[in-house]
C-alpha cells in the first residue's frame, strides 16, 4: 500500500451537507487510489509515502462532466455552423464527421481529455455516435487510460438516415445488426462494474430522429442484460418535439416511455423541454439528465427546467455537450454558466454556488450511477482537483467565500488533479503529457477532415 497526503490546503471543500462541507487548514490522506482521511491538518499528520504541500489551495471533489463528444473538439467554430441551429448545425458538420478514422477518435480523445482535465474534470462520460473508416470505441478508451482519465465510454449509434426519413446522410449511419454486435463486444471487453472502475460502458443510441424505435428496444434490451447503463439526446429543441409529433404521435419524453426508455438506469442529454407533467414522471422514474447550458445557449436551443427535474426526483448533472456545439470543454466554467442563466431565468437566488457546484459533483455522479466519486470521505476515490486561491482570477474574491469564488469569479485553471490517487495535474501542467505537440498533431487533423470534406 502506497500512501499520499494533501498536506494543510487553505480549504477542503467535501461537498457533504448544505454548505459544501469546507474545512480550513485541512488535509486528505490517501492510500493507494481512495481517501483514507479527510480532517484537520494536524490530526492528519504528514506521516506518508509522499506529501504534497497543499497551502493556498481549495481541495474539492473531481468534476464528474456527464455529456461530452469528444470527437467535435475536431471541429470547433466551423463557419458553416457558427450560426446555426441544432438540425442545420448537424447537417453541416455530418460530411466532416464522414472523414474521422481511428487516429482522429484517438487525438481528439486526448485533447478532450486534456482540456477537461485541467478545467478540473476528473470523471466524464462520452456519446460517439458515428464510427467510420474503421473508428472503434476502443480507439478512444485506449486514449482514456493512456490520458488518466475516468471514463464512462457511450457506444453511440445512428441507424435511420435520410433515406428512411432520418436527419444524418445514409453515409454515416451503421446497420443495426452490426451496432448490436458491437455493443456487445464492447461491455464484454471493456466494462468494469467493480467500484473506482476507471473504464464503463454505456449504449447511446444518439436520437429519435437517428436511430429506429426496434434499436432504442433492444438497445435497451441488451445493456439491461449486462447491467449497464443507457443514454441518449432527448427534447433538446422544439424541431425535435415537432419531428417526434409528426412521426411517432408523441412528445420526445412519451416516445421514451412509450420504449421503456425511463428508469435509474437511462440518463437524458439536455431535456430542456419536457411538459409539466413529464417533468413528474422523469422524477418518479429516477431519471437522469444531463444538463448542457452552454451548448443549449450556443445553438438557441432553451432553459432547461433543472430546478423543477430535481424538485421531482430526477438526477441532474452538468454536462459540457460536444465541443462544436460549446467550443469548449471546461467544467468549471459550465457550472459557472449553469449558475448564471438560470438566474437570469429565475432571479438572483435561483442557484448558489453549492447547488451549483452539488450538480458538478455529487450530481454527476448520481447520474452516472456512482457511489464512489462525487464527494470527498473515507471510503471514495482519490480524485480530488485543487485551486490555486492566490491566482488572478481569483484576486479578491477567495479572501471572502473560497468555494464560491470558483463559480462567480472567472473559473481558474486546476493547479493539482489527482485521478484514481495518480497524480495527473501539477503546477498547472498536465503530469506526462506534451501539450503542445498534441495541439499541433490535433490542429493538422481538423484541417485534413474539413479540407477532404
């Protein structure tokens, strides 16, 4: 047993309890990859394998980012979308995607992973919903573990194309045949169920205007057979409610029900406009949702109602959506963005800082179906981000509210990160990874895929 300790940090923030749980002048101890110890300094000690000077930062749970597609960082602020919303935004990014390959999945994994990394983010979920030229998901999870970062992998699909009356061209849609024999092969190699698993799968079927009614079934069939997890977009705009009206006969949330789509198993991107009462049964189902506001801004798309989805029992987190749609992927700053338009929406007491940060934590987690990560205590995962108090962003406002501070003030970079009790930030700098050379590898792809479109 190896043991590591985050010596007398300024403030740990646990996130147990209403007020964030912060503790002054506290340290963490940590053996192998989970917290042994969370308290006062001196009764931690510093009697350790390593020790790690924590003073003048806030310690707080890693960052658990619950919507992502990793592959967009490719194709950031592309001019054919900057103005654009959702349905033409996709048709004009769909022949770009047509070029990704195995090493475009594998660098933009890397750049995703990197970017939220330091943003802060020790644990995040990704929907791939398109696989060609030989891309496979586990392009991106060998770039997951090779980056250290917790990864919650969504075998994504698009089954319907413009053909049968689907939005995406027949070029990049798979049969269903094949993306059923995949996801198969991918829980089987791949998913851990074991607690601080580092690597999950999920089945992500991407939309109800992409994938078949018999795919979302035995979608859902075969991810229940193994215990995992499923996910998809859903009411994320009014184009969306209007198609499932005209084709299906139901709203985007009934169509869900209607497939048995509903439980503490599935978790929804976006969810911005379900009804009244849908927003009742998403509560007494235990859904999840993920919640994007960035992206929903970026693309005109609405508020999502995320007080009322947990008022009634639904699991909220926050989710960076993909980084074409946002064009960027800091979580940090999504919690920031978050609290700031819904109270533009609601007023000025609609979402404080703790909630805030809650969703960014504890409620990712519980919507990705974990026990482990989320808060800091004995017994959880050593992943665990610090923030340098003492930087600019930050001037003259952590002297008054710490924690706070992180979400009104402008979001700083992370100074430390700790995944899985590996160190994987440090100074500011990511631990064992060439940065620049990575861009320059990442930007020489993104110009290949758009030019050969």
């Amino acid at each position: 047993m190896t043991s590591l300790i985050l010596d007398n940090a300024a403030a740990v923030a646990t996130m147990e309890g209403d007020d964030g749980g912060v503790l002054h002048d506290a340290s963490i101890r940590i053996e192998d990859n989970r917290i042994a110890a969370v308290g006062p300094a001196a009764r931690i000690g510093t009697d350790a394998d390593r020790v790690i000077d924590a003073r003048g930062h806030i310690l707080i749970p890693g960052l658990v980012n619950t919507h992502h597609h990793f592959y967009q960082t490719l194709t950031r602020n592309l001019p054919a979308g900057q103005d654009a919303g959702l349905f033409n935004w996709l048709v004009s990014h769909y022949p770009v995607w047509a070029r990704l390959d195995p090493e475009a999945m594998d660098v933009s994994t890397r750049i995703a992973a990197a970017e939220l990394m330091l943003s802060g983010c020790t644990t995040a979920a990704d929907h791939t919903y398109l696989w060609p030229n030989g891309a496979r998901l586990d392009d991106q999870i060998h770039a997951a573990r090779e980056m250290g970062l917790r990864f919650h992998a969504g075998r994504g699909s698009m089954s319907v194309g413009e053909s049968d009356g689907g939005l995406p061209p027949d070029a990049v849609v798979e049969s269903e045949t094949a993306i059923l024999a995949d996801s198969q092969r991918v829980i089987e190699t791949h998913h851990d169920d074991a607690d601080y698993a580092m690597t999950r799968i999920a089945l992500a079927p991407c939309s109800p205007f992409s994938v078949s009614q018999t795919l979302m079934r035995e979608s859902l069939e075969v991810a229940r057979h193994y215990g995992v997890h499923c996910h998809t977009h859903l009411a994320e705009t009014r184009d969306e409610t209007a198609y499932c009206r005209e084709r299906f006969g139901r709203t985007p949330v009934e169509y869900a029900e209607d497939l048995g789509w509903c439980g503490e198993d599935v978790w929804f991107a976006h969810m911005v406009h379900p009804e009244d009462d849908e927003i009742r049964r998403l509560g007494a189902h235990r859904c999840g949702v993920a919640h994007c506001p960035s992206s929903n801004m970026r693309l005109g798309s609405g508020v999502a109602p995320v007080r009322a989805l947990r008022r009634a029992g639904a699991r909220v987190g926050l989710g960076v959506d993909g980084s074409a749609s946002n064009d960027g992927s800091d979580m940090l700053g999504e919690a920031r963005q978050a609290m700031l338009l819904h109270r533009l929406v609601d007023g000025p007491d609609a979402m404080g800082a703790v909630e805030t940060l809650s969703l960014a934590t504890r409620g990712g987690a519980a919507v990705l179906g974990r026990n482990d990560i989320g808060h800091l205590a004995p017994g959880m995962a050593a992943d665990i981000v610090g923030y340098r108090l003492d930087t600019l962003p930050l001037a003259g406002g952590a002297v008054h509210d710490p924690l706070a501070a992180l979400v009104f003030c402008r979001p700083p970079q992370v100074a430390l990160s700790l995944i899985n009790g590996r160190l994987r930030v440090r100074d500011g700098a990511l631990t064992d990874v060439d940065l620049p050379a990575l861009v320059r590898r990442h930007n020489d792809i993104a110009r290949r895929i758009a030019a050969r479109a």
